[in-house]
C-alpha cells in the first residue's frame, strides 16, 4: 500500500489535469445513466398519453445525452493522454535525477544493463497509473454518489440498496477474488519463470545438448512444466470467470431488489408509478462505472511491482556526498598523491586495493598494468568521486580529496574508458555531448588529434553519419576514436583512459596507442591496461595484482626483472 | 481479421469452442427474456396497479433468468479461458519440439533470446485473440441476431432502426480504424523510439558523469519527452475521432429508438410493454458490437505474434538421416571432407567453398585464421548442427549424412567457445551426456579437469546449482566444466572450438594443462586464434573467407609466405 501511496504522491502535481479528466469521465458515464432515466421515463409519460408539449423537454433532453456520452468520451481521452504524457515526462526527468547522484555506486552490482532496460520499462509501466490506477477508482465514486443522491430523491431504501450493490461489485467482489485469487497467482509467476528458465536453457543450449543427444530430457522436462503451468493457469481462469460471473449476478440482483423495492413503494403510494422504469433503468446504466473496477488487480500489481523497483533505486543513498562547505577547486592542480590508499566496496566485500601509494604529477604518463581483478579500475573510479575514500587516501595538491566538490573534480578528468557509452545519434551529437557550446574548429581539432577525422570525412554524411545503438555501425577501433576525441573536446588538464583498447584486435590496439602517444604526449595521462603494449613510452609504470602495488619503474627495468611483469608480458607474447 | 493459421488451432478443440459460442448464444437467450420479464412487471404494475403479489411469478421467473444470464457468462468465460489455454500449451509445445528439430544450426543463426521470448511471451500473446477476440466475433454475431429477432416479431419499426444502424458500427469501425491505423502506428513507433532514447542516456550516464555532463541531460530528457507528447496529441486528437463516433452511433441509436416509440405510445400506436421491452434492449443489442470494437486490437496482436510463430514453424526441417548400415559405430579411421560448400540460409555469401582435407585417427588437426574465415563451419558441420549444401563428408567411406546422428555425436566430444551450463546441480552438469554416471566418475572428470578443488570449496560442492537462477562461474570455470563433460564422455574424436579465446592469458594458461590431457591420445579437431597451441599439430589449416589457402605442420607454414607467416609475426612482433 506504501507503494500505492508514493506513487500517488509522485504524481500529485498533475491534480489539476486528473481532477478535469474524472469529472468528464463521470460525465461520459453520467450521460448514459442519464439517457437511460430520460428514455425511460419519456416512454412511461408518453404511455398516459398526454399532450406533446408536456413531454417536448424530455424528448429534447434524451436527444442531448444521446449526443453528451460521445463528446464527454472524447474529451475523457484527450484529457487523461494529456495528463498521462505530463506525467511520463515527469516520471523520467525524476527517474534520471534519482539515478544520476547514485551512478554507478549503486548499480554496479546488479546486472546494471538488465536493471537499467528493466527500470526504463518501469517508468513507461507507471506512465498509466493514473490513467489505469488511479482514475477508475475514483471516477466511480463520483457515479455511486450521483447515483445514490438520486435514488435518496425517491426513497433512501432505494439508495441504500443501490448504493450496496455497487460497492459490493466496485469493492467487495474484486477485494474478495484478489485475495482468493493471490496463492494460485504467485504459482502462476513462480510456473512461468521456472519454464522460461528451462525455455532459455534449452534454446540457448541447444548445441550443447545435441552434441550430448539430451534433447528429448529436455523437451520432456519443458513438456511437464507447461503441463503445470496450463493447470495453474486454468485455476486463475476459474477465479476470473467466476468474478465475471458474481459481478454480472450482484448487478442483475441489484435491479431486481431496485425494482422489488419499487413496487412495494408504488404499492404503498409512496412513489408516482410512472418513475418505476426509471428506476430500473437508471440503476442498471450506473454499473458501468463498476464493472470495470474488477480488472484493477493486475495494473495494481504492475505499478506496485514496477514502483517498488524504482523507489528501491530512489531510496539508495548517493555513495559520495560533497561536504557542506566545499573547498573551490584549482583547476591548475600540479599533483595528485594516492596516500596509502585501502578500499572495500562495501562492509562485506574484501579488500580490493591495499595500501596504494603513488604520485601523478603535470605532464607524468603513468600506466598502472595487472591481471583482471587486480583493482585497477578501481583507482579511476576513486579518483572520479564514484565511491568515497578513506580520509586523506587521495590528496590534489596536499587537500584530500573529499574536501572538494564531486562536479569539480570531475572537472579535471578526460575520461575514455572501454564502456564508454556512445549515443544512438549522429557523429556530431556525440561529440557535443561533453561540449555542448563546441565550435566547428573544436570539432575538427578533437577529431584531428584522435585520428578520426579522415574517416569522417570519408563518410557521405560526413558529422551527420548516424551510429546506431551503442555505435554498433562503427567498428570498434573507431568507437575508440570517437570516444577519444569526444573526451578531447574538453580541454582538460588530465587524461584517464582505463583499458582504451580492450577488446581491439591487435592491430587495432598498436595503432590507437601510438595516436595517444603522438598526439597527446603533452598531457599529463592516466592509462589503466592489462596488456603490456606500447608501455615503453610511459614515464613510470605500477604493476598490481591482487589490490597490491607489485613493482615500479620504466618498461626496460621490468622487463629486467623476474617478477609479475615480465610473467605478464611473456605469457602474452609466447 | 479471423486468421487462418489461428483458426485451425481451435479444430482440436472443438467441444470448447461450441461451449462457448453455446453458451454466448443462450446469454443472449435470457438478456431477451430478462427485458421482456422486466417489462411485462413494469408495465403491470405501472399502468395496472398491480400488487406485489399479483407480479410473485414473473418476478420469481425474472430472478431465474438473471441467474441463468449469470450463469452462461461464467461459463463463457471460462470456456473461452480454458480454450486459450489449451491452445497455447500446446502451441508452445509444438513450438518448442520443431526449434529442437531444426537443432544448433538453426538456433545459432537466430537470436536465441528472441526464440525463447517468441516461446514463452509470443505464444502467451496469442491469449486475448482465443479468449477475447475470436468468442467476440461470434458473441457479435449471435447476440445482436437474437434481439434482432425477438424485436422484428415484436415491432417493425424499431426492428428496421437496429438493424440499419448495426451495420453502420463495425463499418465506421473499419473505416476509421483504416483511416487511424498510420496515425497510431506512428505514435506506437514514437513513444517506443522515445523510451529507447531514455534508456540510450540511462546507459550513458556514467559516461556522461565522467564528462562531467551528467546535471544538464535531465532539461533534455525533458524538452524530447514534451516535444514528442505534443506531437502525439495532435496526432490522437484525430485517433480518439473513432471513439466518438462508435459511441455517438450507439448512444444516438438508442435515443433515436427510445423518441420513436415516445411518439408512438403518445398517439396510441405502441403498448407501453413492448416499448419499454425495446428500450431495454437496444443498449444490449450494441454492447457486443462495441465490444468488438475494443478487442480488434487483442486481435491484430495476437495476428501479429502468430505471424512470427508460423514463421519458426514453416522453416523446413533437415532431412532426416537414415540409420547407419551397421546400426552401430564404435570408432572410425578417417574423416574426409570432400568439395565442401556451405551457405547459412539468410546470408548469401557461402560460409565454406569447395573445403577438401582430411584427418586420420590419431592425428591432430589445428584450423587457425581471422574471425569469420569458417573454422567454426567445420566444426558445425562435424557435430551435424548444419549440412553442407555441395560436397560430401565421408566417414570410413560412408557419407556422414547418412549415419544417424545421435550415434555419431556419441563418438564425439565437442567443446566449444561458450559451453552453456544448465540451471541444475554441478553433478548434473559434468554427467550431461551421461545422466547415469557414477559420483566416482564424475569426480574423477572433475579432477581431471582440475574442477575439484573449487567444486569441493563450495559449501554445497557437487550439488550447488549453476546456470541462470543458481552459482555464476567465471569463463575458466565454465570451460572446466565443458572439459570435465568431455573428459566423462571418453570420445574417439574430440572438436575444441576456441575454448579458450575469451579467457584472460592467465586463466588461458591455466586451462591449457587440462586440455592437453584431454587431447592426449585422441583424435583432435582444435580451432584456434593463438598460434602457440599448435606448434605440434599434425597439421593445420589455415583459413581465409571460407577457404582453406594453406596448409601443412608448423615449420612447413613458416617456410611459406602466407598468412599464417603474417598472424605469426603479429603475436611475437608487438613489444
């Protein structure tokens, strides 16, 4: 119900909107209650045969709800699209600012691309909780007050009686089957991922279970659980067919006890007879507004599933807070000290770097180099604030770190990285995304430096080339590139690349790195590899393994000794 | 819309099928007794001063056939219900035995996740089309006739109104629905572009943070989320004409309906009964039209998941093999591979061109070259996972597509890239091929494997569960497991396709004790892209865009100019 609740308030912004759309939503259904009294009672009138002019106002009254219902309807749904679009962009913009201060911290360990598609999907999930949630609900409240009022004009045991009925199929039969519904519903998922489990296992297995002729094992096993999961849902279709079923019987009965009642109070001459079929009829139209209350379980369900997911992310805490009073940043920092540098990414995690210290001074090329797990990473991600550090771990210029804010220091940093994500856009716009006020010449210098600009130029569309998702038009070594010159663009002081070449091929690789070392020389760089290539260029190289600095020095004195280094270099170049 | 290929999927199920559109046709039965019951009251009471007691039977009537109504749409319901779930079970079943027979050649060349997904979410897609669409169309049919009926024996007048403006519903239905179609289409491909490009920045934040440029994407996000509902509104101010005019049709009608016999019970030419018999059931003479209106689109998604599901099942299956002359193969003495083409079927290029060689028992044969030269085709086509389109492969003389398959795979152990493990136990996954191993056994593949360690350290050892739900082991251990499955099979012939390409050289290095163990003493088929492994092959192939263009042992190679003089130097060239 929590859930319910934050997600109500979340879009509680847009009432204005909500409240127009349940008022022309009642209308649209007030219209046909509304037609069904008129016509009725027009025909009882016409039934005692008066004069035409006597029935003149009820005819031209049928008339105008004959027409009411369609407009009302049409303008429901302009209205609530309109508010449901108000609302998707409100839920994305607020998605993105929950999610910006605790990237990556808090997604790392999920499998972020599932977490990430799954909470996009989310946010268009919950885009209809109002329209789906929220307003039918409330638009039949508006209904059973009207009806009620107006049935409260003749006789309060009408309204009373009516007003029962629809609660009971608005309220108690959906409540009710929900709960009987629950237990066989939880089978259901826990059925379906189960089979989808063994579906996957099985296609995605397929070689491996030819080349061990165990097909039929598995066709058999997928043949058992769909057996299940039919019977399972079969037990849900019983649920639903017989809340089809008590709703349509409570609304039949209702009528019947309206009409019952009726009678009697004609009988008595507590009531004109001529309303009678007005009555019945106007009482059998206001269902509509509850019927549909019944197919409420599964939107309830979808929106608290997905909000739970994404308030989960919501209520992460950022792992980096800046201090209050942050110190202002000097964009000339001469030097950044790591200083005995421990780290854990949480409590129950060993250590993953321990006791790191080194020194990156201006116009230094260092290489930091080990096997995958050795925490290499790590070190950028430290140094770009995406986890908070012991105090005085990292010190610019003699201040920690952690006195400065995070922005600012991220300020500091080109960053070229082998996830760097391009856009699915142009050339162009992913260049400008680190520089939105670049001009043409700043595109053509980056370009330049990164040695893509000849290939651009080659392009019949030349900036304006589309990439496609993840760049996936372009092969890698030009992604690389493009990455390259877009964190180029920025024209700062120090350049971090952490594994710009894994996943190159060999010749691939030789090049980008020979583009980095001739081109930008001049900057103080930061490389991140676990390949001993092209490392005889660098000023100073940290060898680590296991969170551990091993050996230091230049590529010639390592090669010399016999340590991890020399291991690394001649198990990859045998 | 009634789909043929859909249609014939309800035929076994016949009885269901008449049970709901039975029991649809008496609902419609009882809402035409329930208005005259209704009305016959009303009148008696109204104009009569009829007591309660002098209206006790047709009220007691009127409560049964409400109970009834009930009664036959909860069975409708639920006979719909059960006919859909029938279908799909068994669909899915089908489905899954025809993508099992077309086996790993077919499934390598499709996405396996979009298989699993046409499986499982496109095969439940076809729900609503049994339970909703198609009971609809014949509850649209059936219902509306029944009134139409009751009400032409009871007047003509109001008769000919239903039945002039019936029609006029499905048709603005269709001709709106025709005029909407792009309009809708082209706001469902905006607003899925745009929540693409939401999830496209999502993906990037990180690299947007880096950049420092993190803050200022939100306003984008923003500004491209209104800019696009400003365009789909105006294009759904035009979608939302539809719902206007079906409910104008029907509300209109019934106004149209209720004037009418207005007037004429004013000048005496109508009883006020059967007036108030025909106000009743004009609503629900255009319920069922309009309910139609609302499924189609179950209809088209259901049309539409159909299409892709037939599609998998109008792939045709590979011939079957005959059965081996022999019945048995217990080991064979050469493989030859002779004027070998093969093509994938979507891709024109061919895979492999006019491929000869040969391996004899014992030997081990290493195939190297670029990424997409072929090896792999030769390994496919050894497993059978694909058969070539020209040329022949013949084992000890006999063409290997006529031997069965099973047989012959059981000769094999294939150890490739990525091995897929199992959501089961560990013990589960090492005895794959052979589920009757012994635990002994299986260890002893473990150890073989140098698995045993790790196996023994987890606190579950044998029976921890891997794969999708369970333990996730790193490529090395994965490739362990592929091993420690091939050392347990015990094969005359071994295929390893790269099973170490994607290892780091560490573990890379690691692993190599272990498959040269496995190799020892057996007839080898390895495909590689390191060219240490294969220093001491009998003989390797070198491929090129699906030729072979040399071959010969490793110091015959290096004597030639050639490509596998140039991979050479690349490995040992860089510093």
């Amino acid at each position: 119900m929590k859930i319910l609740q934050r997600l109500s308030a979340l879009v509680f912004p847009f009432y204005r909107g909500m409240l127009l759309s349940i008022v022309i939503g009642a209308a649209t259904i007030g219209s046909s209650v509304a037609l069904m009294a008129t016509s009725a009672y027009l025909i009882s009138r016409a039934a005692l045969q008066p004069s035409i002019a006597e029935i003149q106002t009820t005819i031209v009254a049928v008339r105008l709800f004959g027409i009411t219902r369609g407009v009302f309807r049409y303008l429901e749904r302009y209205v609530s699209h309109n508010v449901t679009f108000q609302i998707l962009t409100h839920l994305r913009v607020w998605f993105y600012e929950v999610l910006e201060p605790v990237t990556p911290a808090a997604i790392q360990d999920r499998h972020s691309g599932d977490l990430l598609s799954r909470s996009t999907n989310d946010v268009d999930t919950l885009r209809e909780f109002y329209l789906r949630v929220l307003a039918p609900p409330l638009v039949a409240a508006v209904i059973i007050i009207g009806v009620t009022f107006f049935m409260g004009t003749f006789d309060s045991s009408l309204a009373f009686t009516l007003a029962f009925f629809l609660l009971l199929v608005g309220v108690g039969i959906p409540v009710s089957t929900r709960w009987l519904a629950k237990a066989p519903q939880q089978s259901l998922i826990d059925l379906r991922s189960h089979i989808q489990t063994s579906i996957v296992d099985t296609v995605q297995g397929l070689a491996d279970l030819s080349a061990y002729s165990q097909e039929d094992r598995y066709l058999n096993a997928v043949s058992d659980l769909n057996h299940n999961f039919r019977n399972a849902q079969k037990r849900v279709a019983v649920i639903n067919a017989l809340q089809a079923g008590l709703s349509n019987l409570s609304m039949y009965v209702a009528i019947w006890a309206v009409l019952l009642i009726g009678i009697m109070l004609v009988n008595a001459g507590s009531i004109d007879g001529v309303f009678l079929a007005t009555l019945v009829l106007a009482s059998l139209a206001s269902f509509e507004a509850v019927l549909p209350l019944g197919q409420l379980s599964h939107p309830i369900d979808q929106s608290q599933a997905a909000g739970e997911r994404l308030f989960e992310i919501a209520d992460t805490p950022p792992a980096v807070v800046d201090q209050p009073v942050a110190a202002k940043i000097n964009s000339s920092i001469e030097n950044i000290l790591f200083n005995n540098l421990s780290f854990r990414y949480s409590n129950h995690e060993p250590e993953v770097l321990r006791d790191i210290s080194f020194e990156l001074s201006r116009g230094q090329s260092l290489a930091v180099v080990g096997p995958s797990g050795a925490g290499k990473s790590t070190l950028i991600n430290l140094l770009l604030r995406f986890w908070e550090v012991p105090e005085d771990s990292i010190l610019l210029d003699g201040q920690d770190i952690r006195t400065f804010p995070q922005e600012e220091i991220r300020s500091l940093f080109s960053v070229v990285s082998q996830y760097s994500h391009l856009f699915n856009a142009t050339i162009r716009d992913n260049l400008l995304v680190a520089q939105p006020s670049a001009t043409v010449e700043d595109l053509i210098q980056a370009t330049r430096l990164a040695e893509i600009d000849g290939f651009i130029q080659s392009l019949p569309q030349g900036n304006d080339t589309w990439i496609g998702e993840q760049g996936h038009l372009l092969s890698g070594g030009e992604r690389q590139r493009l990455a390259i010159a877009r964190a180029l663009l920025l024209d700062r002081p120090y350049l971090l690349l952490d594994e710009p070449t894994a996943n190159l091929d060999a010749l691939t690789e030789q090049a980008i790195l020979k583009t980095i070392h001739n081109n930008l020389g001049h900057k103080t760089i930061l490389m991140i590899t676990h390949r001993i290539v092209g490392l005889d260029n660098f000023d100073h190289i940290i060898v680590m393994d296991k969170g551990q600095i091993k050996q230091q020095g230049k590529h010639e004195e390592l090669i010399g000794d016999d340590g991890l280094y020399r291991r690394m270099w001649s198990i990859q170049d045998k | 819309m009634l789909d043929k290929r859909l249609w014939t999927e309800t035929r076994k199920h016949r009885l269901l099928m008449a049970l709901t559109i039975g029991l649809a046709f008496l609902g419609g039965v009882f809402t035409v007794a329930q208005a005259y019951w209704m009305s016959q009251v009303i009148s008696d009471v109204f104009l009569q001063q009829a007591t309660l007691a002098a209206v006790q039977r047709p009220m007691a009537l009127l409560l049964g056939v409400m109970v009834l109504r009930a009664v036959a749409l909860f069975g409708t319901e639920l006979s719909a219900n059960y006919l859909a779930i029938v279908i799909k079970s068994n669909l899915r079943q089908r489905l899954l035995a025809h993508i099992l027979a077309l086996g790993p050649g077919y499934t390598q060349s499709e996405s396996s996740g979009e298989l699993s997904n046409t499986l499982m979410e496109g095969v439940e897609h076809l729900e609503k089309y049994f339970s909703e669409y198609l009971p609809q169309i014949f509850i649209s049919a059936l219902i509306p006739l029944t009134i139409l009926f009751s009400v032409f024996s009871l007047d003509l007048l109001s008769g000919l109104v239903l039945l002039f403006t019936a029609p006029l519903i499905p048709y603005f239905m269709v001709l709106i629905g025709r005029a909407t179609e792009a309009l809708t289409q082209r706001q469902w491909t905006s607003l899925s572009r745009l929540s693409a490009h939401f999830l496209d920045v999502v993906q990037g934040l990180v690299t947007l943070k880096a950049l420092g440029r993190s803050k200022q994407q939100a306003t984008t996000v923003r500004i491209i989320s209104d800019q696009y509902a400003q365009a789909t509104l105006g294009v759904l101010r035009v979608a939302f004409l539809s719902a206007l005019v079906l409910e104008l049709l029907a509300t209109i009608s019934t106004a149209i309906i209720a004037v009418q016999v207005g007037l004429r019970l004013l000048y005496g030419g109508l009883d006020f009964a059967p007036a108030l018999f025909l106000l009743i059931l004009a609503p629900e003479f255009y319920q069922p039209l309009r309910n139609l209106g609302a499924r189609f689109h179950a209809g088209a998604e259901g049309v539409a998941a159909a299409n892709r599901i037939f599609e998998v099942f109008e792939t045709p299956l590979p011939e079957k093999s005959l059965i081996a002359p022999k019945g048995t193969l217990s080991d064979f003495a050469s493989i030859q591979f002779k004027h070998v083409s093969l093509s994938y079927q979507e891709r024109s290029q061919l895979a492999l061109s006019d491929i000869s060689f040969e391996i004899n028992k014992g030997q081990k044969v290493a195939l190297v070259g670029a990424s997409g030269a072929g090896k792999s085709s030769i390994a496919n086509l050894l497993m059978r996972f694909v058969d070539p389109q020209e040329g022949q492969i013949v084992v000890d003389g006999s063409d290997l597509q006529k031997i069965d398959r099973a047989i012959w795979r059981n000769q094999i152990a294939w150890v490739p890239q990525f091995p897929h493990l199992f959501f089961d136990s560990l013990a589960a996954n090492i005895a794959f091929g052979h589920p009757d191993a012994t635990q002994e056994q299986i260890e002893a593949a473990a150890r073989d494997a140098e698995l045993d360690d790790f196996i023994q350290s987890l606190p579950d050892g044998y029976a921890t569960q891997v794969g999708e739900r369970g333990l996730r082991l790193s490529g090395g251990q994965s490739q362990r497991v592929a091993l420690a499955r091939a050392f347990l099979r015990n094969p005359n012939f071994l295929i390893l396709d790269e099973p170490t390409a994607h290892l780091d050289p560490q573990t890379e290095t690691q692993l190599q004790k272990a498959i040269r163990r496995l190799m020892k003493e057996r007839t080898t088929l390895i495909i590689v892209h390191r060219l240490d492994t294969v220093v001491d092959a009998d003989q390797i192939l070198v491929f090129s865009d699906g030729r072979i263009v040399q071959g010969g042992t490793h110091t015959e190679l290096l004597e030639q100019e050639g490509i596998y003089r140039q991979l050479q130097q690349s490995f040992v060239g860089s510093p």
